[in-house]
C-alpha cells in the first residue's frame, strides 16, 4: 500500500490543525501505518492534493462541498479514542481501494 | 510552559465575543501582537465560527497569521462562569489564545499544549484552580 497524505484543517493551517496533524501522526504510527500528515488551511484545503481531510465539524460542511476526498469530522482533537477510530477506519477503506 | 504573565482567571459573565476580546488583549499586554489581531480573532469567529473550541471546554482561539503578529505565543484565560460559544464543546472553561507569525513555523509550545491536553487529571485541577501561581505550578509539572 502506498502511504496515505493526509491533510489536518483548520481556519488558517496554524493552530488547531497543528494539534490535530500530531495527534493523526501518533494514531498512524501507534499501528504502524505509512502516512504522511500536513496542516492546511479551510480556504486551500479542498484543491489542496491529499487522500484525506480530518477537520472540525464547523469547518466540514464547507469542504465537503468542495473536496473530492473524503472528510472526515473529529469532534474532539484530544480525544484519542475517537482520532483513531476515525482514522483507522479510512484506512481499511483506502486499503480495500473503495470510495469512503 | 506558561508564565503567570501569560494565565488569567475571570469571574466573569463573558458572552463569545467578550472572551475573545479578553484573551487578545493578554496577548496584547504581552507584546505579542498589536490591537488589530483582537478584532481578525473576533472577525474569523464570526465568518468561520467555533471551529476552534477543540475540545468539551476547552477553546484555542486564534486568528490568521499576519502582520499584527509581532511573536508566536499561547496565554491561557482561565473562564470560572463557562463560556458558550456555539460548539458542540461548550461550555468553554479553558480559553487559549494563539498567535503566530507564520504557519510554516513550528511551534513548540503547541506541542506542550497537545501533551497537557491529554491529561484530563492536570486539565480538572487547572479548571478548577483558583489562583494564577497555582496554575502556573500545575503547568510547570506537567
């Protein structure tokens, strides 16, 4: 499997979308997979090339609309529980190659 | 990981917009950046919404990085009467404010804050700490 870009949004790409990308990296990497995470910003997130946007739900009706890849909401950024949930899950879709 | 200069505790009735204005005047009064970043903070609440409130009680408000960003910093608003902001994680007890001068930039006290947000132990005992050396204490442990 070739490893997954991963884009973390947030209003401008600097703050809670830092908190977030770490916290994706670490639930990646607790089960060993090969992604690649970045921070981006909701105004270039949706044209910005990724396999997969992870971002509040304020800002995921917004990109929904937009994005040809799937959003995904996280609810709360330093719920680990949830972040790897919801991380995991893609991957197993992105793994069997089928629309998520 | 936060000086005294950088925590406050409110007593305070605050609706969003007033904590806001609080917690960009802290980094106002610390030099961080000018007047102009308190208002983009209020402005981007109110065309992108609670997007910021990242957890239940806990908000990190910020605004674009531009040029009335003097240096990158966190200070901490301490909200005894809860803040509601409109976000599936209200009520808001802990109110961050962030500054940054660019995005490219990695900031470390960014990764402090992600590693005491995962303790929900040192996160109660801040929310219930009542004076600002106490808070300074509990961040300085963690």
């Amino acid at each position: 499997m070739r490893q997954i870009k991963a884009q973390a949004v947030c209003g401008f790409g600097v703050g809670s979308s830092t908190l977030l990308k770490m916290k994706l990296e670490q639930a990646f990497k607790a089960n060993q997979i090969d992604a690649s995470v970045f921070a981006g910003d909701v105004g270039t997130a949706a044209s910005t090339e990724c396999d997969v946007i992870f971002t509040s739900e304020e800002l995921a009706e917004t990109l929904k609309n937009r994005a040809k890849v799937p959003v995904i909401v996280i609810k709360s950024f330093v719920n680990k529980v949830e972040i790897e949930e919801k991380a995991m899950a893609f991957v197993k879709e992105f793994e069997k190659g089928g629309d998520v | 990981m936060l000086k005294e200069s950088h925590i406050m505790i409110t007593h305070e009735t605050l609706n969003a917009d007033q904590a806001l204005e609080r917690i960009g005047m802290l980094l106002y009064e610390v030099g961080s950046v000018s007047k102009k970043y308190i208002n983009n903070m209020i402005d981007s609440y109110h065309s992108l919404g609670a997007y910021f409130v990242i957890a239940p009680g806990v908000a990190l408000a910020h605004a674009k990085p531009d040029s009335s960003v003097i240096k990158n910093d966190i200070v901490l608003m301490v909200c005894k009467t809860p803040v509601i902001f409109n976000s599936h994680n209200d009520p808001v007890t802990l109110v961050f404010g962030l500054c940054a001068t660019s995005g490219e930039h990695h900031m470390d006290k960014i990764v402090d804050m992600a590693n005491l947000l995962d303790n929900q132990q040192l996160i109660e005992k801040i929310k219930n700490a009542n004076d600002i050396q106490e808070i300074e204490n509990l961040l300085t442990q963690a």
